[in-house]
C-alpha cells in the first residue's frame, strides 16, 4: 500500500518535520508514505484508481480503532493507494472518506504530525502490535 498526504505550502516548522519524519519511518514497516506540498490543493487531482480520503476539522471525527478498520476495508476493497487532502480549508468534494482527527483548527503542521501518527496507530492495532513501549 502507498499513501500519499498532500498539503499546502513549500515545508513544515522543523519541529513539525521531525515529528512527522518519525511517524512516517514507523509507518514504513507497513507501507509506503510520503508528504507532496502544493501551492494549491484545489490544482490537484488524484491520480485514477486511488482511494481519496479529505481532513478537515468540520468533519466528523475518527478515533483510532476506526481509521484502522477504515484502512483495513480501503485495502480489502483493492485499493493499494490512498491520497490524502489535508487542509483547514480545502474540502475535496469528490473524496471518497472525509473525517476530522479534532474539531480544533490545528495549524496543517500539527494536523499532519497528528495524522502521521494516527496511521502510525491505526497499522499498529491492524497488526496487533503493543502501541505504547
């Protein structure tokens, strides 16, 4: 499975990438990830066959053991790629999943730190691995 996230801007706070960076080595047991910036979300457009999934804090909200069960169907149902809208403002319409991580409007750093790590978790319980050490 391949997931891509895409946000607005050139780059993260260093802080923000850290973070991020650790989610994404952590995921990388389970799948392929990666972050795409653009200047404009609403320019871009999924590429054919790709499960589309938008975050936006004026959804409904997911927890942990649901994302899990989400990606576990998401893979059942064929799909081996998963893109990812993450914005404040952007809502992409044709989104095939939309759901919130918190109806806070988190700066899209910390969303993407609290996504990355919410997949992080999510594989975790998929493969019945002890999240916490």
């Amino acid at each position: 499975m391949e997931i891509q996230i895409h946000l607005t801007g050139r780059r993260l706070d260093a802080n923000f990438q850290s973070a991020t960076d650790e989610y994404i080595k952590r995921i990388s047991a389970f799948c392929k990830i990666k972050l795409s910036f653009h200047k404009k979300l609403e320019d871009i457009s999924p590429k054919a066959g790709a499960y589309v999934i938008n975050v936006n804090p004026c959804a409904d909200l997911i927890d942990s053991p649901q994302l899990a069960s989400e990606i576990n169907r998401i893979c059942v149902n064929g799909f081996s790629k998963i893109e990812v809208f993450l914005s404040n403002s952007f809502i992409y319409e044709k989104a095939d999943l939309s759901f919130a991580l918190s109806h806070l409007h988190m700066d899209e750093g910390l969303t993407c730190v609290s996504l990355t790590e919410q997949i992080y978790r999510a594989f975790t319980i998929l493969n019945n691995i002890t999240y916490h050490k």
